[in-house]
C-alpha cells in the first residue's frame, strides 16, 4: 500500500524586518550627529545663496544672460534696461516676421501677399491670410506648362521646307513659295 502523503500549508511570508527603534535616551549616534551637522551647514550655504539672489538687481541678471556688459553708473543701469528692451523688440519682431512667412507659407500666398499680412499673434495672421486669399483668389497655386507656341522653335528641315515649296509652286501660290524660299535661306544661313 501506499502510505498517506501529508500536505503542509504554504509558508506563510515573512514580515519585513522594522528597522531598529532609535535609542532610548534620544541621542542619535555618532554617523546622525555627523549628518544633522552636514545638513545645518548646508542650509546656511543656501540661505547665504537665497540672499546673494534676491539682492541681485534684475535688469543685470537679464543683462549677464545676454551677454550685454553693463556701463558703472546710474546711467549704465538706464542704458542696459534700454538695451535690454531693444533686444525684446528685436525677438518680438523676428518671431512675428517667422509667424508670417509660416503662415504665407501654409496658405499658398505669394510673397507679395504674404507681405501684406496684418496681426500680432499667428490666430490673427491665420485670418488675416484667409481674407487676403478671399480677396485675390489664385488660379492656380502651383504653375502649369504653359501652352506650345507654334511661332517659336524649329519649322523643320530643309527637306520639309523643299517639300512645301514644291507643293506651293504646284498650286501656284506664289506668295507661298516666296515665303518657303526666304525660309530655306535663313536656315542655309552660316550663325
């Protein structure tokens, strides 16, 4: 016979180990005491930087950023704020002459039309190309082949000319072979 298999219930897992409770008295050890005064001078490096920062004047930090070297004096400080303010225009403007040339651009208008584009945010170019095209509208956004110009080219070779005049003088158009004949000699012509 076989003899009966006992199952044992699945272990049940384990608790996680709870760190050691801190000593009685209070005190932290040696590494605590050691870290609680790294962390103390590290806060008054930053307070010390906090201030440094906050008594800082704006306009020269903008300045710094910029790379504009600030004049000593109270008028320096005027003449970088002014410079600062012109470099300002001067991004506003290049940005707004970006926003219209991607706006002309995605709308298919010429560049004539493209330089009369009004507004101040790229919503208002949008509208403001979407009148315009309203206004003129293309005929065609992309240029077509133009239609053959019979006039210009070849009027093939003297063997067709020959053929022609002799037709002509078949018929007894004389206008015709004088024609052909004035043909046959610009093409015998040295260039």
């Amino acid at each position: 016979m076989t003899e009966p298999t006992t199952t044992t219930p699945p272990a049940e897992p384990a608790e996680p180990a709870t760190p050691p409770a801190p000593p009685a008295t209070g005190e932290l050890g040696d590494a605590g005491k050691r870290a609680l005064t790294e962390l103390r001078q590290q806060i008054k490096e930053l307070e010390k930087q906090n201030k440094a920062l906050q008594e800082r004047d704006p306009v020269k930090a903008i300045a710094e950023a910029l790379g504009v070297k600030p004049e000593p004096g109270p008028t320096g400080d005027q003449a970088l704020a002014e410079q600062v303010r012109q470099m300002q225009q001067q991004m506003r403007e290049a940005e707004l002459r970006a926003a219209r040339l991607e706006v002309a651009a995605a709308k298919g208008l010429t560049p004539a039309q493209a330089a009369r584009l009004q507004g101040t945010t790229r919503e208002e170019l949008d509208a403001d190309a979407d009148q315009l095209k309203e206004l003129f509208p293309s005929t065609s956004s992309t240029p077509g082949t133009p239609a053959p110009d019979p006039s210009q080219g070849a009027r093939g070779g003297a063997q067709a000319l020959e053929a022609a005049l002799k037709a002509a003088q078949d018929k007894g158009d004389a206008r015709e072979a004088i024609r052909i004949k004035q043909l046959l000699a610009e093409q015998r012509k040295p260039k």
